[in-house]
C-alpha cells in the first residue's frame, strides 16, 4: 500500500512522463485505500491522507492533465473530471422499487459519468436503457490480443476483452444511446421522474427531456409513444 505521504513526489515525477507522451488525462484507482488512519513514527490521521490527495490531484490538475477516478469519495469530487464505475442502480443493501441518479442529479454538469467495464453484460437492452436514464457513458476493458493470454495472470477474472470481437457490439451500444446522451452532453439534470411502471422521465436544463420505457409493451405518454424496451428524446 502506498504512502499517501508521497503522492505529490510521484506525479511530479509522471508528469515528466505525460509530457513526452502528449498524455492529458489519466485514470487512478485505489483513493478509497488510502485514506485511513495509520502509524508511521506517530499517528498519521486519515484527514492528513485526504489532504494529501488533492495536493497531488491539484498538482496534476495546474500542469494541465485531467483526472479520472474509479469510485471517488465526495471530497475528491471539485477536483475530478470522470467518474469511473459510477453506479447504475441502489447499493442493493436494502430492497427498493427503483433508484434515482443521485450523483448525476448532483454533478452531471461538471463531471463526466462512465460505466463499469461492459465488456460482458448479462442484460444488455435493460443496461443500454440504465446509462440512457442516468446519462452514463459506456466503458470497456480492451486488449489487441487474446484473452487468453490473460489466463495465468493477475486480470484473469476478464474473460472476454478483444477488440476484433467486441467491437461490433460497441458499434451498437454507441447507436443505441448516441441520439439520447449526445443531445444532453455536459447538460445538468433538472429532474427525474417515475411516470408509470416501468416508465422514467429525466429533464435537462436546455428543455429537453428523455422520456425510457423499460416495459415489454408501447407506453404513450402525453400523445408520445414510447417503444417498447426503448426510448424517446423529447425536444
């Protein structure tokens, strides 16, 4: 576990790096892990860790590179520009009838919103029509090579992640909610709204509306119908 003491020496360090590369953005993992209260010669309390972070992010964010995090804590959020992992449903730890996009409702404006890896989804209509209703992204996890070559290593858990196979299948996830999420790209979410079962709203602060049918049947909503499994970009 690495020290949080030496965040900032390591991206300045990187940095160097990203300059030779022509690297603008990067994706960090593992902020969660590093904020708790430890010892090293003395208490080192998890408040000095969070500090420490955004030193490090703020440094980053003045030499002009762009900050993606995979599940970050809410003091992170001023100082982010990509949620990744970011949930499409409840944390499940309670039985409920539905979510709500709490974190898009809250940030949508300014931080871009991306799905865990879609590489294998076992519902994919039902997961097209979630990241239309809280206007995430899709994400993937690529490799040139077989997966294979992944068997007997530390990401052996994927288990399909080709580019020359999944491609197609991003090809349609892209079709499939292109026309709703670039309509409201960079957008803030006014309102989100249950209008029947199975039957979603969600309002954006240009007018427009998304109106998502998760039924197996046509819905009409005030004279506008709605496919089944599918939906509709109201201007």
């Amino acid at each position: 576990v690495n020290d949080p003491l030496y965040y900032l020496g390591y991206a300045q360090d990187d940095v160097k790096q990203f300059n030779n590369y022509g690297i603008d953005h990067v994706a960090l993992n593992g902020f969660d892990r590093a904020i708790y209260t430890g010892w090293d010669d003395g208490i080192v309390y998890g408040q000095s860790n969070m500090e420490r972070n955004l030193d490090m992010l703020n440094y980053l964010k003045e030499q002009g590179i762009s900050s993606g995090i995979y599940l970050p804590d809410s003091y992170l959020f001023s100082v982010i520009n990509a949620y990744y992992d970011a949930p499409l449903s409840g944390n499940e730890f309670s039985v409920t009838a539905a979510s709500i996009p709490f974190l898009q409702l809250l940030l949508g404006d300014a931080i871009d919103f991306y799905s865990p890896y879609l590489n294998f989804a076992s519902d994919e209509r039902n997961t097209l029509l979630r990241l239309v209703e809280f206007g995430v992204y899709p994400s993937y996890l690529l490799t040139g090579g077989s997966t294979y070559d992944l068997k007997h290593t530390n990401s052996s858990n994927v288990y399909i992640s080709e580019y020359d196979i999944l491609r197609n299948r991003m090809s349609y996830y892209y079709d499939f909610i292109d026309d709703a999420l670039l309509a409201v790209k960079g957008l803030e979410m006014t309102g989100h709204h249950f209008i029947g079962e199975g039957v979603v709203q969600v309002e954006y602060e240009n007018g427009i509306s998304i109106i998502v049918n998760y039924n197996t049947a046509d819905v009409t909503v005030d004279s506008i119908t709605v496919p089944a499994l599918d939906y509709r970009v109201i201007s």
